[in-house]
C-alpha cells in the first residue's frame, strides 16, 4: 500500500478577475509561500460503499474532519476532488483516507477552493500509481470549481499550479516573459468573500445594463493587456497604475468593500505603487504593488495596522 502526496498553492489575479468570466484576458500569479498538501492513503476495502459515493471515504482537515459523505456543504468540491478523480481512475470501490494542509485561507480570493481540488485530486491518483496529464488535472479541479462558486472561468485552476506568472484567454494559458523584478504584497481583510454571489451580481448588472457593463469588462480585458506589456517591458510604476484603474473598473462593478477599499487606502498611504482588490471581492484580499522588499515589509506593516489578518509578500521576476 502507497501513500499519494501532492501539493499546489495559492494565486492572486493581478488584473482580470470577473471580467474574464465574460471572455476577457487576464494575468494571475502564483502564490508560491502559501501552500497546499494533501496526502492520501488506501483504506480497508468498505463492502457497502456504493460506487461513486463518498461512503467509505474519509477527511481530515481544518474544515472538517470525519466520514467523508457526512462533509458540510463547505467541503463538497473536496468531495468532488475525491469522488471524480476515482470515477477518472476508474476505481470508484476503492476507499481513501485524504489529509488536507492548507496555508491558503478560504473563501479569500487566493484560489482556495482550486488549489485543494488540485492537490487532492494529484494525490488521490498518485496512491493509484497515476500522473494526471495537465489537461486532465486542469478538467477535474474545473469539475469541483463548478461545484465551488457555479461558472468558474478556469483561471484560479491554472494559477493554483502556476510556476509563474500566466496569461490567461479563451481558456488557454501562456507564460508571460518579466523585463524586471516586482514585488508584491496580498494582504487579507480577515472578511469571507462571496465568489459565487458577486460573479452572479455581475452577470445581473450585464443582463440589465449590458451596454455599460460590457464597456467596464472591455476596459479591464484591456488594462490586462496593457499590463502584459508593463510585466514584459519592465515598468513598475505603469503596472500600479493599470492596478489602481483595475480597482476602479471592480469599484464600478459592485464587488469592492468598506474593508478592501480600507486596506487599499491603507497601502498607498504608505506608498504603494498601485492597489486593488484581488479574486471574487466583497471581502477576501487585496494586491498592492511595492518597489523593493523592503518597501514590501513597510507596506505589510501598514496594512496590518489597518486591520489585515494576514499578509504575503510575493515576487516575479527574480531571475531578471
Ligand atoms: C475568482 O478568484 C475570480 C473570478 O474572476 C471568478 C472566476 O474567474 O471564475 C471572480
């Protein structure tokens, strides 16, 4: 008997987020330091446990720990996770004891949801002597995104397993070349965030007013593209303020807060180079831009002086 072990991590968007649902370009980033591992081992052969069921199965997590068909709705896409990736291997009988680290908050825009579906699913197959192919292991963390927040455009499935940083359009991804070093800090309200209802708010001001909010989804798809152009060129100060105007655009789109437009504030009150909420919004994180680590470690301090829970400072480029 194995033992399955894989990890992912978390992402941040760096512009794009809801826009992309409606077919616009974006970029997002690995957050490599906060980090998930699930480990999987076999478990005694359950003679009643119906195929496809999550009878027999069991967690242990943070979230919730015990048989896995008694998990609360929060830990379905880990229920998915399991369940879809034995139905892949086609060992629906087999019964599994999953362990779940997570040091990606939930429900905060860092791509929770997609970076355990992603480390579950490789190592429920890892304990079956299986490497999932990329397109394989990108459909089955879709699979339990869907369970997740309803219509997830696929981005927070590429970013959870990104080395770097991923320019994201029509469902395909490409590398993004870095002309320089950027540093960047997530930092994180300590408030919930509701994906699945702000993309549903987004889709609702579309449908009611579609030609204004088509005109906001253009101008963010076009500040991701510009932004591109920025990570390529080099030019730190340019990106923060395709950052500032994106928060804007998210602003105009009803899917800022009290608290994430507090921490913005917060970060370029101490200087930031542009900040903005990250992810599906109305409470989870913002991404601020810094010039150096150790303005990094000033705009950290700052922000948890304004209330964050908890922040991560992430870089790109560091080879450049
Ligand atoms: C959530 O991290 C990002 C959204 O754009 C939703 C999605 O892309 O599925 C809000």
């Amino acid at each position: 008997r194995r033992t399955g072990r894989a990890s992912s991590h978390g992402k941040t968007i760096l512009i794009g987020e809801h826009a992309v649902v409606h077919g616009a370009p974006a970029l997002v980033l690995p957050v490599i330091d906060a980090e998930v591992v699930a480990t999987v081992t076999p478990l005694e052969d359950v003679a009643d446990a119906a195929p496809g069921s999550a009878a027999g199965h069991h967690l242990e997590s943070t979230v919730h720990t015990g048989p896995l068909d008694l998990a609360p709705a929060a830990v379905m896409p880990t229920v998915t996770a399991v369940t879809a990736t034995l139905r892949h291997l086609g060992v629906t009988d087999r019964p599994v004891h999953v362990r779940v680290d997570s040091q990606v908050p939930t429900a905060r825009g860092m791509g929770s949801s997609a970076a355990v579906a992603a480390a579950v699913t490789a190592a429920v197959a890892d304990v079956f002597g299986v490497v999932l192919d990329a397109e394989t292991h990108h459909e089955l963390i879709q699979e339990c995104e869907r369970v997740a927040h309803g219509s997830p455009s696929g981005l927070d499935a590429r970013g959870v397993v990104a080395d770097a940083p991923v320019w994201f359009e029509d469902g395909r991804i490409e590398p993004v070349a870095l002309g320089a070093r950027f540093v960047f800090v997530v930092a994180d309200t300590g408030v919930p965030g509701h994906t699945r209802e702000a993309v549903a708010s987004v889709r609702e001001r579309l449908d009611h007013d579609p030609e204004t909010v088509r005109a906001v989804i253009d101008r963010i798809g076009a500040l991701a593209r510009h932004a591109r152009g920025t990570l390529e060129g080099g030019d730190v100060q340019a990106l923060g303020a395709s950052m500032d105007a994106a928060h804007d655009l998210l602003t105009s789109l009803g899917v800022s807060s009290p608290d994430l437009d507090g921490l913005v504030a917060a970060a370029r009150g101490a200087g930031a180079l542009g900040a903005k909420l990250t992810g599906g919004g109305r409470g989870g994180c913002v991404l601020t831009l810094a010039e150096d680590d150790d303005h990094a470690d000033r705009i950290a301090a700052a922000l948890r002086g304004a209330g964050a829970a908890a922040t991560w400072t992430t870089s790109i480029g560091d080879r450049v």
